[in-house]
C-alpha cells in the first residue's frame, strides 16, 4: 500500500470540510424547527444513525435525504444550505 499524496490528502480535507458545513446547516434548520434527531428520523424516514453521521459530516446527503428533511423541517434545500460555497 503507498502513502497518499499531499493532492489526495488535499482532497479528502476539502470534502470533509464540505460534509461538516453541509451537516452544520442541516442541524440547525433541524434545530429551527423544533426537532430531535429521533424526531426528524421518524417523520423523515432516514434512520437515526444516518442523521448523526450527516450532521457531524461523516457522511455526504443526498438529493433524496436533503428533500425529505427539508419536507420534515418545513424549509426548502435552498433555505436549508443558503450562504454554503
């Protein structure tokens, strides 16, 4: 097995970045509407664990779960993850 590169260290960085920012964004507007994670799983129909890991940037949303949390939370995507880059 090689080392990896400084390029692929790079990357997985700036993704990890992009995961936390996503998931800070997705925690809040959980928070604004009311909601636990147990809470937002349930009437979502993502598990618990997924949501965890989505909120501490472990794991990359997709289309599908960002519309049924926005759904859950009242919001839209756009509202959801407005001012990332």
């Amino acid at each position: 097995m090689t080392d990896p590169t400084p390029e692929t260290v790079w990357q997985g960085t700036k993704r990890r970045r992009a995961h936390r920012a996503v998931g800070s964004k997705i925690q809040a507007a959980r928070h604004a509407a009311g909601l636990t994670q147990e809470a937002a799983a349930v009437r979502s129909g993502i598990s618990y664990s997924l949501i965890i890991q989505c909120e501490n940037g472990y794991h990359c949303m997709t289309i599908p779960m960002l519309l049924a949390l926005a759904k859950t939370y009242g919001t839209t995507v756009s509202a959801m993850l407005e001012g990332l880059k």
